[in-house]
C-alpha cells in the first residue's frame, strides 16, 4: 500500500504552471501587438482545428453552450421544434435546445453512458425535428445507429461533442457527423484555454455563414454589413492563441490520458463491484481520448467518502442529476429509469494532466482497500 498523499479531482493552477514560461511567451507576444478580438491568431487557430478534426470549418466562439445553440440556429431549428437529447449530460445541452427555440426531449442513457439508440424512437413525434448525441466523457456515441434512426424519419443530427475532441467513431473524429456541432475549451477539458472558450465545426458552406454572422452580431464575413441579428459570442484571440500553442502537444496529451485509462483497467478491472468504460484499444470502432473516467461502482457514496478520507477527489457529475431530473422546473415530466439508476453509482476518478502513475496507482489501492479486494 502507498503511502498517503494527495490526489485532487483536478489541479487547475497545473494547467498553467506546468509550462509557464511557454503560456507567458504567447500573452506577451498578443498584448505587444495589441491582438485581441479576432485576429490572426483566431483564424489560424480554426484552420488547424478543422484540420485537426476533419471538419470543413471550424469557428472560435465564446462558448460551447452558444456554440450549440447558433449551430441549432444555423441549422433551421426553429420555435417548437424538439431535438431529442441523452439526459446524461449536462444542463447546457437542453437549454441550447431550449434558447435556439426548440422542445429538448431527454431520453435514455446506454450501457455506455451514453445516448441509446434502442430507445430513440419511442420518442419521436410529428414534432420531432433533430437527434443530438452528447459525445460524453471523450467518447462518441453509435452514430451508424442514430443517423440510421435520423435518416428513417427525416431528422437532423447535430452533436454536442464539448467532451470530445480527438474521439473519434470508425476513424472519424466527433463533431463532424451531423448539421453542426460544439467542442468546449473549458480549463478542465482535454484542450483547455485559461477561462471560457468553445467552438462550432460545420460541412455545410451555408450553415459556416449563418455562424459566421451569428457570432458576431449579424455581420457578413464577406460586406462586413449586419444582413441578420446575432450575438456577440467571439472567441477571444489570447484565448486562440494559447489554444494554438496546446495543439502542438495534443496527440500527447491524448496517449497520456489512455495511459491512465489503461492503468485504471489494469489495477480495477477484476473488482465486481465496479463497471468501468471499455479499455483504451478493447473496441475497434471507438477511439476514447478519456475525458473524463466515469465508473459505477458499489455503494457509491460510502466509496466516494472513503476516497475523500485518503485525500482523493472524486466527483459525481451534473452534481448527481440527469437533466430530465431537474423537473417542472425546466418543463420535464419524463421517467427514465434506465438513466435514473445508473445515476445513484456513477461517479468520477481523477483523470488530468497533473497526476502521476503512483497518483493513479494509490488511487487504485484505496479502491481495492474499500472493497476487501
């Protein structure tokens, strides 16, 4: 058994003070030339991300949440509309849904924590406009199932891929399956920027231009004219420009993080009393970059004060509710109880950048002490 010692959740000063001197290089070279709103450090940034992801655009917006929304806008969504979403997730997908003018509908969670194509069609409606898988924990849903459901009823698929960058599905990276998806540069995310930032990937040159001008209120990328109402939801370019500068290291980023999964897998996988996320490799369709490390486990609560007691964090995400959970508070009266039960055992292990084999190793022996294994 280790010895004790620390292992938060997630370390956030990490993000910054594991390469200071190179992040202070990249804000110093924006502040001297005065480069803050939509420069060329922006439009690099989306060039390389459309690369990166195999998409034909990508746009920096301010958000992910809005990104979700203005593709929903780009795309045609409009007043009544339902678009039918996992209800594990979190709250910001449905309210996209909900602000770009559509009727979220929650349905079931799968063995894989996400979307379950089986129980899709129980759902649809004359109303049914949309399908919109969440790319969860930085894993891609079955899209050959959902597009297949989507193309038998003539649905739109869009993605809410905030989780996902890098996942990818039969070699082809989330966010590039439907009308238009989000990727989140939240801190804690995978490719993390130092406050808030998102982005929208697109194939269709129409639906890039409705974006475009959505973005940034109306305005055409052509004229420069305000041809339609928008917002202000621009990706800031000191944002882009560290994004930039962390991209040339994300295939490590990523490899790092299947490491820990596969050490996880290793250390946990012949406890019964746990379900762990496939093994990084164990499935040739899906490529997991590992987000976050989401189990069921046993006696959840008691694990989760046990891990707390020996100095690790956990976290139960969405703060232990599906948003179909919160109610007649946001106008749901659903029942999932698929969804509904997995949620009293899942729970979150530390999963990030900061933490060490022996990090990810003393996290394991704690786990294994509570359950006598």
């Amino acid at each position: 058994m280790h010895a004790p010692r620390k292992v938060p959740f997630f370390n956030y000063p990490h993000i910054f003070t594991h390469d200071e001197k190179g992040f202070l290089e990249v804000i110093t070279g924006v502040g001297r030339r005065g480069a803050f709103i939509m420069q060329k450090d922006l439009s690099d940034f989306e060039k390389r991300l459309a690369a990166f992801t195999g998409a034909r655009y990508a746009l920096g917006v301010a958000n992910a949440t809005d990104g979700l929304q203005m593709a929903l806008m780009a795309g045609g969504i409009k007043a009544g509309d339902e678009v039918l979403f996992c209800s594990h997730t979190m709250i910001a997908t449905a309210s996209a849904i909900h602000f770009a003018g559509g009727v979220p509908v929650p349905v079931e969670t799968g063995p894989d924590h996400l979307m379950d194509p089986t129980k899709l069609e129980r759902h649809i409606t004359p109303r049914t406009r949309a399908i919109m898988p969440t790319q969860l924990n930085g894993r891609v849903a079955n899209m050959d199932a959902i597009q297949a459901i989507a193309d038998k009823h003539g649905l739109q698929v869009y993605e809410d891929a905030a989780q996902a960058l890098g996942a990818k599905y039969k070699g082809r990276c989330a966010g590039t399956f439907g009308v238009g998806a989000c990727i989140s540069f939240y801190p804690a995310k995978v490719l993390g920027c130092l406050g808030d930032g998102g982005a929208v990937l697109c194939n269709d040159d129409a639906v890039y231009q409705k974006l475009y001008m959505l973005r940034d209120h109306g305005r055409s990328e052509q004229t420069g004219e305000v041809e339609m109402w928008g917002f202000n939801s621009r990706l800031d370019n000191l944002q882009a420009a560290l994004l930039n500068y962390q991209l040339d290291h994300f295939p490590q980023v990523i490899e790092r993080r299947r490491q820990v999964a596969r050490i996880y897998q290793e250390r946990l996988g012949s406890l019964k009393q746990l379900v762990l996320p496939p093994a990084p490799g164990s499935e040739p369709d899906h490529f997991d970059v590992f987000q976050n490390y989401e189990i069921e486990a046993e006696r959840r609560d008691e694990l989760k004060r046990f891990l707390a007691d020996r100095g690790v964090g956990t976290l139960i995400q969405w703060g232990g509710k599906a948003v179909h959970q919160f109610g007649a508070a946001l106008g749901f009266d659903q029942s999932l109880p698929v969804t509904e039960r997995m949620f009293k055992s899942m729970i979150m292990l530390p999963m990030n950048m900061s933490q060490t084999d022996d990090d990810v190793a003393y996290v394991c022996d704690c786990i294994r002490e509570f359950y006598h294994a």
